[in-house]
C-alpha cells in the first residue's frame, strides 16, 4: 500500500543544508503495525510528515495504493490526505472552542459528508470510544485520556487506510497511555496500517515491525 523509494529530505539551516532523511526506502501493506524509535533528530516525525503528505522529499518516489503522490500538486495531496490517512499527535490538536462531537465532526464537514451521514458516523464513534456523555464537552473540560480518544475518533472519522500516531502517549500516564495503544491496535484488527512513533522502547516494541532510525537512516528492523 506504502512504498518509499530512496526518499531524501534536507533543510537549509542559515547557510547549511541538513539531510534529514536519507535513502529510505520502505514498504508497508494494508493492517501492517509499524513502530519508528529512535534518538532526538534521528528524522522520525520527519519520516511520519512525509508519508502523511504534510511535507514533500527532496528526492525519490512515495507511492500510495499504486498511485505517485510525490507528483500530485498541494489540492490533490490534500484530497489523498482527507481521504486515506489519519492523524494522531501528542498534544492532540483539537479545535478548543468546538465540543468532543463537534471535533469528531469536523473532518467529515470539510470533506462535503452530508449532515445525515455525519451524525450517523459521530453518534457511532462516540459509542465506541466511550465518549456518549462526554458529546457536549470541550476539550478543557476532558481529561488527557479523553482528549486523545477525541483526537482517534476524529482520526479515523473519514474511514483512513493509514494511521499515523506521533507520541500519542507523550502527554499521559502509564495506565491512560496503555488504554490508548490498545485503542489504535484495534484499528490494525480493521486492516488499517497503524505507524507510530515513539521514544517508549515498551510502546515500541508492541508494534509487529520496528524501525530503529539514526541520522536520517533506518539502520534496523526486528519483527
């Protein structure tokens, strides 16, 4: 489904280019679960951006389900992103004045989702993060915990092929952060390839394949 061939990506810091990724290539298929650990700066959350099409490589090919999206233009890509992929972060990047459902919402209302179909979805993913009687809540009003089921549920509102998570846990303690893997590891059930990075070794090493990056590089695998 994911194919990364010789994917390069460099910044210009002042006078000086940095090669933030490397040469990587990589596949990935439908249901796959992926961890990417490694050191601060290794490329990682860099590695995360491109394949979720918020960024573009300096050079090589990104293919998704076949198709060449390095070579689409920034509505087309917007439109793949919409379509195929979620997102899910650390600080879980809710609208803060729109309550848990209007959150949830939000994608399916930019995508043109017609208003009957909206509610139907919204009402189903609250019943099944938990969220029925947190619906009317805004986010400050959320525990951690519940902000990041929020955050899922808004992430695979549109039916996503690919899931991607950056330090979904980084924000929570130990017992709330092991409810939210299992949460996205359900989604891995539903044939959704689930990419997650993470500093956690623990959290990392549930995943089936684990990427170790160093230097823009990946240098292992285990599964």
């Amino acid at each position: 489904m994911i194919r990364l061939e010789k994917i390069s990506r460099s910044f210009m810091v002042g006078d000086q280019q940095v090669a933030a990724l490397r040469g990587i290539n990589l596949d990935i298929a439908a249901g796959d679960y992926v961890s990417i650990m490694g050191p601060s700066g290794s490329g990682k959350s860099t590695l995360l951006n491109l394949i979720g099409l918020l960024d573009r490589p300096s050079s090589g090919t990104y293919k998704l389900d076949g198709g060449d999206v390095t070579a689409l233009d920034d509505a087309q890509q917007a439109r793949v992103r919409s379509e195929k992929i979620g997102f899910v972060f650390q600080s879980f990047h809710l609208v803060p004045r729109l309550t848990a459902a209007m959150n949830i919402e939000l994608p399916l209302i930019l995508a043109g989702i017609s208003p009957a179909e909206r509610k139907g979805r919204v009402a189903a993913l609250l019943e099944n993060y938990g969220l029925v009687d947190r619906a009317d809540h805004r986010p400050d009003q959320l525990s951690g915990g519940q902000r990041q089921r929020v955050a899922i549920a808004r992430a695979t509102s549109m039916h996503p092929a690919v899931l991607l998570a950056d330090e979904p846990t980084g924000n929570l303690d130990q017992t709330t952060g092991k409810e939210v893997i299992s949460l996205l590891e359900q989604l891995v059930v539903q044939n959704v390839a689930l990419i997650l990075v993470t500093h956690d070794p623990v959290i990392g090493s549930r995943a089936r394949r684990q990427l170790h990056m160093v230097d823009g590089q990946i240098i292992d695998e285990q599964r």
